[in-house]
C-alpha cells in the first residue's frame, strides 16, 4: 500500500508521516509534499493507494487536488477547518481529520483504510450529513487552534481580551500570550459571538468582557482601557458611538 501526505505545514505533515509509521508499519509513504499543485502532480504520477490531504493549501486547495486522484485511491482530508466537510464526502473521501488529530482518532481513521469496507465511506457520509443537518455557524466559534512553535495550542475564546488583524492573518492577543492564528479577521469575524465580542476598528475585535473603560480626548478620539492587557486599544471614527455612554 502507497500513500502520499500534503499539508503546507511542514512539521505537520512530518508528525503525520511519523504517526502513520507508527500505527501502520507496512504502510509505504511514498510522498511529502507541500502545496496542491504538488500534491495533483503526486497523485498523478505516483497514483497512491491512499492520499491524506489537506485543504487550504497554496496553488489549489486539497479538494481540487484530489481531482487527480485515481477512482481507487482512498483520499483522507486533514485540516483545521470543518466547513469543507460535505463538499470532501461529496468526492467519496474515505475519513474528515479535523485538526489537531488526536491518536486514538488517527487510530480509527487507520483501521479504517485498513479494512477497505466500500460501505464505509457511505456510512461515514451519512452520519456527517446528519450532524450538518443545521450549519455550523449557527453556533459562536468557541475553541481557537493556533499555532505555537512545534505543537497546536486550543485557545478558549473567553480568553481572548482582542484580535488584531495581521496581513492575511489574525493576532490573537490574551493576558499573557499574542499568538498568530491563520485566519483572517475578516473571516474570523462572522464566527465569533457579536455579542461578546466588537468591532471597534477595521483591524481590531476587542472581546467587551475585557472592557474596564472608554477614554474620549480632546479631538474626539476613543480609546479602550482592557482588564488584562497593558496597551490601550484604539477605536475607530465609525465605532465610536459604541462608547457614547462611557
């Protein structure tokens, strides 16, 4: 049995490679690549048996990617992301890994492919579906995975004091840490709370919980004080009338 692995995350895809050895010793990883114009290459020349793909990688996404695929190749989705999870069993995906995989999920996703069941993937579809029956973003995003160094680190949103947007990613800012979360704010913004949590700039969401004051300068201009953060943050023209009453 061949395999091939592509996640854009390099010492993701390598923790990966290892787990996989580890669980399934005979299974041959034949490659490692990093972005899905890669990965469509892979799939075409090397026609694995088995494919584990991420989706939100450069060049194309791993859902485009697994085009490539052979109709007997047993493609497995991995990613951090749960809104791509109909559109990947809707091209017949054998497993949906969400980020971070824990072992005993990795375990059963092995045994799985190991048994090679041609109903599975239908079984597996059909429980999905059902557990999308209402979307996902009728419920506020309550978990942040981001990355810290080697490892993926579960945030709690409630820990948040603000986000910051940074170029096409989001600086998640709590008491004691900024962390980089690969998310745009922009993005980020329809699945938060908007009770809980304001935007009082074009580039900043400030969680209110952390709210102690508002301070109005001369000129007009609006600044927030925050329980558990030093810097005061600042409020844009636009959101101002937020804090009339502060």
């Amino acid at each position: 049995m061949k395999a091939i692995i592509a996640d854009d995350e390099v010492h993701l895809a390598e923790d990966l490679r290892r787990r996989l050895t580890k669980l399934w010793p005979e299974l041959h990883i034949a490659s490692v690549v990093h972005d899905g114009v890669s990965a469509a290459t892979a799939l075409t020349e090397i026609k694995p048996d088995i494919a584990f793909l991420d989706i939100r990688m450069p060049g194309q996404s791993g859902l485009d990617a697994a085009r490539s695929a052979a109709s007997d190749c047993r493609v497995v989705f991995v990613t951090a992301y749960d809104d791509h999870a109909v559109q990947a069993f809707e091209q017949a995906a054998v497993d949906y890994l969400l980020k971070p995989v824990s072992d005993e999920r990795l375990a059963r996703c092995v045994e799985r492919l190991q048994q090679r069941s041609e109903a599975e993937p239908d079984a597996l579809l059909t429980r999905l579906q059902k557990l999308l029956a209402t979307p996902a973003k009728s419920d506020p995003l309550r978990w942040l995975r981001v990355q810290v160094g080697q490892s993926v680190r579960m945030v709690a949103v409630e820990e948040v004091c603000y986000f910051q947007s940074a170029d096409k990613y989001t600086t998640v800012l709590t008491r004691d840490a900024e962390l980089l979360l690969r998310t745009p704010l922009k993005e980020l913004i329809g699945q938060l709370d908007a009770e809980q949590f304001w935007q009082v700039h074009r580039g900043t969401v400030v969680n209110v919980q952390q709210i102690v004051a508002a301070h109005h300068d001369m000129l007009g201009k609006v600044s927030l004080t925050l329980r558990d953060r030093v810097e005061k943050v600042a409020v844009s023209r636009s959101y101002a009338q937020l804090f009339r009453q502060m």
